[in-house]
C-alpha cells in the first residue's frame, strides 16, 4: 500500500534526509587514495549517531555496516572493509541512509578519487543528470513510467545502459515501501503520482551492457561485462509543484 504522507510525517522525513545527506557529503569528502572502505563507513556511522539518528542500513536484511560502499565496476552494495583501500582513479559509489524519528532518508552519490578517466567522468555526469532528469518527469498527476523513461532516454543516448536488476523505491517509516521506481519504462503507465507520496529515485548506470551479477558474499552486484557503474540517488516528495528533493543539507 503506498501512504501519503501528511505535513508532520514529511516534517521528520526531511529531518531524516537532512542527515543523511549531510552524511552522504562527509563520506565523500572523505574519499582519497590509501583511505579504506571500512575507515569511510565508521564516518558515516559516527556523524548518524551523532544526531541523534541510526543507520538504517546497517543490520537491514543481515548487511553488516552502515554504507554500501561499490568501487568502478561494482553497481551497489559493495560491503565496507578495513582491507580495501582506495586508490588514485577510482570511482567510488557511496549509498547511505538515516532513520529518525521512525521516518527514513536515503541517498547515494558516486566520487571521484582524484584524477578519473575521462570515460569514468563523463559516467559519472551522465548518471547524475539522468537523476535530475527523473526528478524533473515525477510531476503530481503523471505515472512512474514517466520517471523511468527520462532516465532512460537521457542515459541510452549517451551510449549508457540504465541496470533493470535493481529499481528505486517509495520510503517513510519502512526504507522500501511500494511502490517501486524503475529507471526505465513507458510514459503514461504505471501508478500515479500523488503528492504526498515520497520515493527514492536512484539511476544505476553502466558505461556498458546492463547485465549484472550478485556476488558470493550475497549484496555485491557487479557490472557482468566489467565496465564502470556510477549511482546517483535522492529522496523525493511529490508535491503539486513537481517533485522536491528531501536529501539535501
């Protein structure tokens, strides 16, 4: 069932964001070459702690941290660990969350560690933009194939593939809830959005084909070809001006 939040439910879920994105901008500033993965998710831990909030990621379904941290060919839920340094080049895909108050925030945002391939760059931007790009086409009234299709569009004529494993999600006092946001699709179909209703949006994008493997461990999803991915998210509210971004400081 999908909820409409009311002005006091969105009141915390912004508060909720407003860590999280705090959080998710304090890891990437943090991203240099010789940090580890694990040393990143204790900086995530301790800020969320520290206003008050939880990690909502960490225990969700048995994953061990706070942060799913996933490096160049790696699409999400790369497992921290005090063993995987960072080095010079590498993108470094960072998703994170803040529960508060009982309401959940969600975002993710890939870096760059010091000088990237120019490929890697253009990834990156591309991913971004096909997020805002989905922002845009989440307007009260429309249907969810009208995010996915401005994802899509964006991505596939730039010569990138959208992952169709893996969608975004609506999220309030559960982290998923329905309904769920795919990045590619068909104008005009599916649910409808109402304002109210608040949802994370979160292109996943591979400079190659958009297959995709999960790995032994159980969460680490890589690129099946090895080309990059690059993840953009933000937590959206629909309203009847068009969709707001929660995740922001």
């Amino acid at each position: 069932m999908i909820v409409l939040k009311t002005e006091r439910e969105l009141s915390i879920m912004r508060e909720a964001c407003r860590i999280s994105a705090q959080a998710l901008n304090l890891v990437g500033n943090a991203v240099e070459p010789g940090i580890t993965t694990g040393e990143l998710d204790e900086i995530a831990e301790k800020f969320i702690r520290s206003k008050g909030a939880v990690p909502n990621f960490k225990n969700y379904e048995g994953y061990p941290a706070t942060a799913c941290i996933s490096i160049n060919n790696e699409v999400i839920h790369g497992i921290p660990s005090k063993k995987r340094k960072i080095c010079a080049g590498d993108i470094v895909s960072v998703d994170l969350g803040a529960k508060f108050e009982g309401y959940h925030g969600d975002n993710a945002a890939t870096f760059a560690c010091g000088d990237v391939s120019p490929e890697a760059k253009r990834l990156m931007d591309v991913t971004k933009q096909s997020l805002y790009e989905g922002i845009a086409a989440a307007r009260s009234g429309g249907r969810i194939g009208d995010i996915g299709y401005a994802v899509q569009k964006y991505v596939e004529d730039r010569g990138f593939s959208v992952v169709r494993d893996f969608v975004g999600h609506g999220i309030g006092t559960e982290m998923h809830e329905p309904p769920e946001v795919p990045n590619f699709g068909t104008p005009g179909r599916g649910i409808r959005l109402l304002p109210g209703m608040t949802i994370a949006i979160e292109p996943m994008v591979n400079a190659g084909k958009h297959g995709v493997s999960v790995q032994p461990d159980g969460w680490t999803v890589l690129t099946r070809d090895g080309s990059l991915s690059a993840h953009f998210e933000h937590t959206v509210v629909i309203t009847r001006e068009g969709a707001k971004i929660l995740t922001q400081e």
